[in-house]
C-alpha cells in the first residue's frame, strides 16, 4: 500500500466533552509512522475542530447556527492540529496543516493548486493533516461533513485506500446500539444491497456524520476505482492491520466505471434544494444522449431554489439525476417549455441550458 487516506471522526479524535483521546490518537499516530517508515504516503482527514473548541469553551451540546459552529471551529482547529503535529514529531513524521472548501474541489483551477500542494507534500515525506475551512464554509459551500471531504481527497491524490476510522467496528445489519443481534457486514460489493438494512445516521453528540455518511463516502471512493473501508478506531492496530489486508471491519471493493470528482460529490453530497420535472423527449436525451437540459423539455418546477443550487431532474415519480441549475425557481416558472429563442427574448441574459451538460450526473 504506497498511498491511503486515513479520515478519523469526531468520536475517535474528542470524548463527549470535547476532550482530546490522547490515548487513542497516540495509538493512531504509532500506526501511521509505522507505515511512514516502511515507505507509504499517509494522508489523514480529521474531524472534530467544533468538538475541541466546544469543549474548550465548555459547550456541552453541539449548536446548531452557523456563526456558532464557526466560531467553535476557531477556537478548536488549532488546538486539534497541535496535537497531531506534537504527536508525529515525537515520531519523527514531519506534518503540515491544510485546510480545504468545496470551492477547492469544484474550480478546476483551485483542484489543480490543491492536487498539486498535495502531492509535493506527499513527495516531501510529509503527512498532511487536512480538515474543512469550517470557518469559512456555509451550507452553500460545504462537504456536509468530513466522510464526503476524505472521499474526495481520496479521488483528489490516487489514494489506493480510504480508511474511515468511526467508534464502530463497522457497517452492522442494524444499530447494534439498540439492537443486540445487528450482524457485522464485512463486504459490500454493491452499496444498493444495504438498502435494506437500518444504516442510521444517528452520531455522537459532537459530531456530524453518522454510519450513513460513511457508507456513501465510501460509494463514492469506489465509485472511483478506490477500495474503502469503514473500521473501528478505537481498536488498536486497526490502520495496519486494514492495509495488510486482514479482516477487519466493512470493505468496500473498488468498482468498475468512474465518474470525474465532481460529479461524485454532485451525485453523493451535495443537497438538492429543488425538482425539475422533464418531457419524456428531455428524459430520454439526458439518459441517452448525455444532453444539456434546456427550458423547453421542463414541464415543471419545485421547490425554491436559486441559481447555482443543485436540483433533482425526474421524469413524472421516476428519477433521472441531479445538476446544478442556471436559473431560480422563479426564473425558470417564466421560461419553462419555452424554446431558446423565446427564453432570449424574455431574458436575454440567460443560459441557454437549464442545467449543462458538464454539471449533471444521472441517478
């Protein structure tokens, strides 16, 4: 294994009170030099900057606003990567802090800067510790939480594994905390076969996650020819135990076909904010044509959105995929099932797509 991302939860990193897990992290960081020295590129995605500034302020429950979360996160990003730098450098694995948005991830130009950043660190020998710009990001403009930001730093550097290390052993046929016969899976070669399963999004107090987000994390690595792993953190050697291939939590086989990263988060992460419905004739182009959707082949709009949100597309109850819309709800009630021409005349600024080609992926 020459190059995995390694993404810890808020439950591994912070205790119920937001109080560091000095023991656990000291045994993580042990693992990780271990295969630094034997040669491996290390990437860890961490979560739980809310829950150390929540518990260096005395916050016992986790807010809710925005302004309250970022605060938190202030207050805590630089007390949390402290501890991993110390820890590493006490094991001689020289460490940098990097910060990342969803802009990173969607600008071509920004994705670029930060691939490349990346991957002269890696070429430096050096194990960057990565976490979401939570200060900065808003709804709009974030991962939703640090399972779906490790996925895409996964795609980002060719990661060969991701490795999302939770308090649990792994994916369970049930929660087994409320359910004492849940059945440990551990192998999912298709993701849709645990749709019949109770994959909660119940999640600690001071997270944000949940086993859910972990399983669509993984989705969307494999997605990308990426093997994943869901596995306990809490358990000692569970990092070199997973890249030695033992059988240890729920894997996730690479799967066959791949989407760009873009699209992975657009189809995985991103929350859609409305619904288009189309004409069978827009249906058919999206499936099979692989078509922008103009104005003309909407029947309707709903919901409220603005332009740049994400919107589902369906086809009367069948769904078709999900892009970024051009328009708002209200702009597009003026213009739908009108043809280019028409739609210049009444707003000569607009887009000719509705949703382009190149910003929707189907379901």
């Amino acid at each position: 294994m020459s190059r995995l991302v390694v993404k810890l939860g808020s439950s591994i990193v912070a205790d119920d009170r937001g109080e560091v897990r000095l023991a656990v992290l000291e045994r993580v960081c042990d693992q990780l030099a271990q295969l630094h020295r034997a040669g491996a590129e290390v990437v860890v995605v961490t979560s739980g900057a809310i829950a150390r500034g929540m518990g260096a302020m005395g916050i016992e429950i986790r807010p809710r606003g925005v302004d309250e979360l970022q605060a938190a996160s202030a207050v805590g990003q630089g007390k949390l990567y402290q501890v991993y730098d110390e820890l590493l450098h006490a094991r001689e694995v020289p460490t940098a802090q990097v910060l990342l948005t969803f802009f990173d991830m969607s600008a071509r130009t920004h994705y670029l800067n930060a691939r490349h950043t990346l991957s002269r660190l890696l070429q430096w020998r050096v194990v960057p510790i990565i976490n979401e710009n939570d200060t900065t990001a808003t709804d709009e403009i974030s991962f939703g939480n640090n399972d779906f930001l490790a996925a895409q730093v996964a795609i980002l550097v060719g990661a060969e594994l991701l490795l999302l290390l939770t308090d649990a052993a792994g994916v369970f046929t049930a929660d087994p905390r409320l359910a004492p016969d849940a059945a440990l899976i551990d192998r999912v070669a298709d993701p849709q076969a645990l749709e019949g399963y109770q994959i909660g999004h119940n999640t600690s107090p001071l997270g944000s996650g949940g086993m859910r987000s972990k399983v669509l994390a993984a989705e969307m690595a494999t997605a990308a020819g990426i093997p994943a792993l869901i596995a306990s953190g809490l358990e000692p050697e569970t990092i070199v135990r997973a890249v030695a291939g033992e059988a240890v939590g729920t894997r996730f086989p690479a799967r066959e076909g791949r989407y760009s990263s873009f699209k992975l988060w657009l189809k995985y992460a991103k929350p859609a904010r409305g619904r288009l419905v189309v004409d069978a004739g827009a249906a058919r182009a999206l499936r099979e044509g692989g078509t922008s959707l103009l104005p003309v082949g909407i029947v309707d709009v709903v919901g409220t959105f603005d332009a740049g949100d994400a919107v589902d597309v369906a086809h009367d109850s069948e769904p078709i995929g999900k892009g970024i819309c051009n328009y708002s709800s209200a702009e597009l009630h003026r213009v739908l099932g009108l043809k280019s021409a028409a739609v210049r005349e009444l707003m000569p600024r607009a887009s000719d797509e509705a949703v382009h080609r190149d910003y929707f992926v189907l379901a």
